[in-house]
C-alpha cells in the first residue's frame, strides 16, 4: 500500500492485468459503533496552550527585566557538554530522560511546542476532508537517532580521542543574552510552517517527531526502557477504535492484542486510545519494559510503504538534502533542516513511483492513474524537479563555503592580521599562500553562487584579504556586510580594523566609535578605539576611555590591566604600578597582573619585588609562555644565565612559534659561552622571524666566534640592508 492511499474506496484491477484502470466499488458499511471523540484530546490541547504561555512569559521577561533563565530548549544541552555551559536547556532535557525512564514518552506528548503545531496541522486537514496517511518506513525512523548521537554523543567522543581537555563546569542558569542561539523572526516562522505543518501532509500526523525530531530519537531509546506503558484487560474485542485515533501512528490494537502492551517506542502517551475505548480496556499502568519483548500471539507483518532498496535511496537522498541545506546562508537551523530533508526524501520517491507505478497517491491528491498522469501529478513532478535544482544549487555554494573554511582554518590565522601595519604574511610559504588564495576562491564563488547574502563568508573574506594584504578588497567586504547590517557594533569594529590596517586611523577611531555607540559593553572596540587614539597621538582621550571603563565595570580587572600597560608605554611607570596593583587587589591570583607589575617594578629599580611577582606570575600559570619569558628576561639581565636558559626553553616548548624566546635563548646560550649551542636557536628564531634585522645581526656575531668570516659577513650585511630598508 503506497503512502496516501485513499481509505474511502476500494481500487480493484483484474487479476493478470497490471496498470488495468481501476473501479470503484462501494464499501458496506460497518456495523460497529462509531469511534467517539477522545475526551483527553481537549485536556492535552489544554497543556500544550499553557506551554506556550509560557514560552511567552519566558520571552516577556527577557524584554522586560533585560535577563532571564536560559532557553529551555534541549538543544542548549550541546552547549554543556562542549563548553561546559550548565544551562536550563540541559537541566529540563536531563529531567525530561529521566521521566521518559520512568513514564515514557510523556514529555514528548503533553509537553512539546513543536507537537502542537503537529496536532494543529492535523486537525486543519481534517476540516479539509484530508486525514494525513502515516509515513511507514524501516530505515528513516532511525534517522532522528543518528541525528542525536551526532549532536550529543559525537562532541564528547571525538574530544575524548583527540585528547583535548574536558570543559569546566560554569553556570549558564541565567542569560542576558536569550536569543542568541535562536533563529531569526523569519526562519522561526518557516520553521513552525515546514517542518510543524508541512511536514503532517507528506509523513504523517507526528512526521517530524517520527523521521526528523533528535530528542525524539532519544527519547525512544529511553522509551523501551520504561515500565510506564498502555496496557489491555481481557475486555478489548480488537475494535480498532484505539488505532483509529491515535496521532502518533500506532497500530494500537494490534500491539495489545500481541503483546499485551503497546512496545512502539512512538507512542506519545497522548492517552487517546484509552479514552475512547468502548470496553475500557486500556488504560496507563506499569509493566515489564518494552525491550525484548516477545509477542504471545502471530501477527502480520508491519505493511512498509517502501521496499528496502526504495528506502536505501531515501536514506541517500535525505543526507545529501541534509548537508546542502543546514546552515544554508547562515540561516537554516538544523531541525528545519533535517524535516525539509525527509520530506525531500519523500517527495523524490514519490516521483520515482511515477515512472515505475500505474496508480499513485498523495494523500487526497491521485498523482498518475491507469498510467496517466493527472494535473495534481505532473504540478507534483515539476515542483520537485525545480526543488532538487534548488537542493543541488544549495549544495555547490555550501561545497564552496565549506571548503574555504576548511582552507581558512589550516592556516591558523590569529588576530593580528587585522593591527595596522602588520607584516605577518610577507614571510609565509609558498604552501601557505597557495592555500590562502585557494580559500579566497572557493569562498568567493560561494558568495557569487548564492541566492542570499552569507555573513559567515563574508566575515571569513574580510579576514583572507587581510592576511593577502588586500586592503581595499577587505574594506568593501566590510562595507558590504555593513550595508546589509547597519546596526551590528561587530561589523563596525571590524570597519575599524580594516582602516587601521591601512594606516587610516582617524577613519578607525571613528569606525570603533560606532561601535561603541551600538554596544557600549563592546569590550573589544573600547579597547582598539585606545589604541587608535594612542597611535595618533591623542594619549589623554585613550587614558580617559579607559578610566570610564574601570568604572562602569564590576570587578573586571582586565581594563586596569590595560590602563597600566598604555601607561607604561606613556613612560609613567608610576601610575602603571598603581593600576596593576589595584588589579591584583581584586584578582590576587592573576597570572598576567603580577607579570605586568613585576616588570614595572624591574623598570622602578625595586629588583626582588619585581622578580618576586614574575615568580608568583609562573607559578599561578605554570603553562603560560609569556610568563616563563618575562621572568627569564629579568633573570637574563640579573647576569643568572642558567635560571634564564631553564625558563627561555619552557617557552619555546609552550610556544614553539615565539621566535623572541627562540632568539634570546639564543643569546642567553652565548653569553653561557657556548656560541655552537646558540647558533640553531638563533637560526630557528630566522626561520620564524626572517625580517628581523636584530637576529641577523646577532647571527654574525656568533658566526664570527665560530669562525665562520663568511657567513657573518653575509648575515651582517643582511641585517644592513633590512635596517636601510626600515
């Protein structure tokens, strides 16, 4: 039986001739009673209705009081286990397992938005004389489990084989920031459209919950384990009236009458079967869980609509939908993903059928009949057609984007590339530029291809063209995202990174000024509007930023940190000294504000209580680079050569990039007087650093201690011409 079959007439072709035009024949009518309405279909619409006020109030608070409690939402839970988030996303998802343990599904049914839009759509058709015919499939009801172990399993295990360390616990109970893992206005609408109401008319009742839901396929699983089950007396006749009304697409009569039980892990716990039962003869009770259980009587085997190779293409199909439409334009959520992809799925099966069938349907409309197809059938086949064009279009731009982020990500770009003046790429390897422009292109063609406008490739072009020392190709990418989102503070701080990396820094203070008016809790633009200001000049207005930020800040002692450090290089030590230990008042413990003062203090000639602090600096970050290489200077210039090269060494193991160590650990080996053990160090230092005049330089001095007249001479010069040439 094909999916949508009509269920008002009966189709008969005589027997030996397929594709014979079928007759209608009437039906007798049944002398059984009619299925009386479910009293508590009004009872579970009642709780469905609270849930969404209370989504409303949720919402309402956040606008009202600026915070609230974090989305209560299961997919927030992903956020715990890779960040260590604790939030009420994954409180609610952890109660809602454990209850489903216990109750089984009755979260899932009583409690779920998304169900009510289901059961809205389902009543609509009806009212339309359409009762949607369930999707029955083998494979693809496995696809909302795939989906969750992808979501909440995948994350922990990749972490676990790579090694990387496992997140810290923090409290994200309450947010300011509520709707920043949400979906926009409009694709929360199409959401609640496709996949809440779409979706009913081509899988079924609850065709999302069953084929594309994540938490459903966990909630499955649990579902099996659970004593709380529908269970049947010696009192049901096997009427049907049970299955007749279920909307989670169980064959309820069916499963009693083998079982004694209903086992299907959909089944929702809506308590419509046991309303209407005329014997009551169902009813909620507990029971052995449905795992392993063995039926006690035959019965017929589940009426699949697909056979196994059918839906093995479906399988293929879906996943391919899948990954051509989630995160589409940066804006296609997952779940709405995932329900465009099964019906997708469908609907490509659906036109299979056409060529190969003589008689098919879709629910009220007959697509072919006899071999011929109908209008409904032919509008059917072109609407697919132009949406598969659509699904392959959508795939070659996410092709595009994906593989220009991949490229993006291989070369480890860090934030430098947006400091004015910055010549981090002029040393790169011809690898490395190949790579760059190959990342260049391949985004570039996503964001030519595309029907919309992807800030996400727009954002990872800013940052190429940067680091290609394209200037102007960054700075009207820029421009562009700023056209399209005028009010987004980041865009404009990013404006502003791109003027001062032209050594336009009036235009950027200006840039980062915007920012700050759009968001005055921008910390980043606070501080690049600082810089600009110190870079031309205007000290006292970059001092004054930050004395406002001190003050309006609670606790954070990272501006102090700041402050101290533009007035170190304003040449007031004094003052600096002051606002790192302030600093430390509050944050005893911070590795950076003891690094900070003990090199301001050194600078102060208080020599043991500058070392003192660099000391406490390693020991509250044992792992930091900087810390060991800010004591080791200090050291260095204190003539303890030994303690130097210990602490020069465990920065270069902790950042091998950090050519400075390299380089002093060069010098800190020659002044140990070993020149051959300093040359490969000096020589690593080039490798990092090749336009660093003062590596050559030194270079030739140890090169004329090892005797080598020729090489020292060639590394002099070298560091000559790059000194000439600065």
């Amino acid at each position: 039986m094909m999916n949508g079959e009509s269920n008002r007439e009966t189709s008969c072709a005589p027997a030996g001739r397929p594709g014979a035009l079928e007759v209608s024949l009437p039906v007798v009518a049944s002398a059984r009673p009619k299925v009386r309405p479910s009293r508590m279909s009004r009872w579970r619409a009642l709780s469905l209705v609270l849930v969404h006020l209370l989504m409303i109030a949720h919402v309402g608070q956040w606008l009202w009081t600026g915070s609230t409690v974090s989305p209560i939402e299961p997919s927030e839970a992903m956020y715990t286990l890779d960040r260590g988030h604790v939030n009420a996303g994954f409180i609610f998802f952890s109660l809602a397992i454990l209850a489903t343990l216990l109750l089984g599904r009755f979260v899932c049914g009583w409690g779920c938005h998304f169900i009510a839009y289901q059961d809205l759509g389902t009543w609509l058709l009806k009212k339309l004389g359409i009762k949607p015919k369930a999707l029955r499939s083998r494979l693809l009801v496995l696809a909302p489990l795939a989906l969750a172990l992808y979501m909440f399993v995948w994350p922990t295990v990749y972490r676990e084989c790579v090694g990387a360390p496992r997140p810290k616990l923090t409290d994200h109970l309450v947010t300011a920031d509520f709707w920043q893992t949400f979906p926009g206005p409009v694709v929360a609408v199409l959401t609640v459209l496709l996949a809440g109401f779409a979706i009913v008319y081509f899988l079924g009742s609850k065709g999302f919950c069953t084929y594309a839901c994540p938490y459903g396929g966990f909630f499955g699983v649990v579902d099996k384990l659970a004593p709380g089950r529908i269970v049947v007396s010696d009192a049901c006749e096997g009427c049907g009236h049970c299955t007749a009304v279920c909307t989670s697409n169980v064959r309820v009569h069916e499963e009693v009458a083998r079982y004694g039980m209903v086992v299907d892990p959909g089944c929702m716990k809506c308590m419509d079967c046991v309303s209407v039962c005329p014997k009551h003869a169902l009813s909620f009770g507990f029971a052995r869980p449905s795992a392993g259980a063995k039926p006690t009587k035959a019965g017929r085997t589940i009426p699949y609509d697909f056979t196994l190779p059918e839906e093995m293409l479906m399988l293929i199909v879906g996943l391919g939908a899948l990954l051509a439409l989630r995160g589409l334009y940066d804006q296609v959520p997952l779940l709405l993903a995932m329900g465009l992809a099964m019906m997708t799925a469908f609907a490509v099966m659906k036109v299979v059928s056409l060529v190969r069938g003589a008689n098919v349907r879709l629910q009220n409309l007959q697509l072919m009949r006899g071999g011929r197809l109908s209008r409904a059938g032919g509008a059917f086949a072109v609407a697919t057609a132009v949406w598969l064009v659509f699904v392959a279009h959508s795939a070659a731009v996410q092709y595009h984007g994906w593989r220009g982020r991949a490229l993006h990500a291989s070369l480890d770009l860090g934030d430098d590339v947006w400091d004015s003046g910055d010549a981090a790429w002029t040393p790169a390897s011809d690898a490395d530029r190949q790579r760059l422009a190959a990342a260049i292109f391949h985004l570039n063609r996503a964001d030519r291809w595309g029907l919309l406008t992807s800030p996400g490739v727009l954002r990872d072009l800013v940052w190429l063209y940067l680091a290609a020392d394209r200037s102007g190709d960054a700075e009207r990418t820029v421009r562009r995202l700023l056209d399209a989102w005028p009010s987004d503070a980041a865009y404009h701080r990013g404006l502003g990174g791109v003027l001062g990396k032209a050594g336009r820094l009036a235009e950027a203070a200006e840039a980062y000024r915007r920012a700050l008016a759009l968001e005055p809790t921008l910390a980043a633009g606070r501080r690049d509007l600082a810089a600009a200001l110190h870079s031309l000049g205007r000290d006292e207005e970059a001092v004054a930023l930050f004395r406002e930020a001190i003050e309006v800040s609670s606790g954070d002692t990272s501006w102090r940190l700041a402050l101290g450090q533009l007035l170190g290089e304003l040449g007031r030590p004094g003052e600096a000294r002051a606002e790192f230990e302030a600093a430390l008042a509050v944050a005893p413990g911070d590795a950076q504000a003891h690094s900070l003062l003990g090199m301001t203090l050194m600078h102060l000639g208080e020599v043991d209580a500058g070392l003192g602090h660099l000391q406490n600096a390693v020991a509250a970050a044992p792992a930091s680079a900087d810390a060991h290489y800010n004591l080791a200077m200090a050291l260095l210039g204190l003539q303890r050569i030994a303690e130097a090269i210990e602490h020069l060494l465990r920065a270069t193991e902790l950042r091998p990039d950090m050519h400075l160590a390299h380089y002093n650990l060069g010098v800190a080996t020659f002044m140990d007087g070993r020149p051959g053990d300093a040359e490969p160090h000096i020589r690593e230092a080039l490798r990092l650093a090749p336009e660093d005049s003062d590596v050559h330089g030194f270079l030739s001095v140890v090169l004329r201690e090892l005797g080598d007249a020729r090489g020292a001479d060639e590394a002099a010069a070298r560091a000559a011409a790059l000194r000439g040439g600065s």
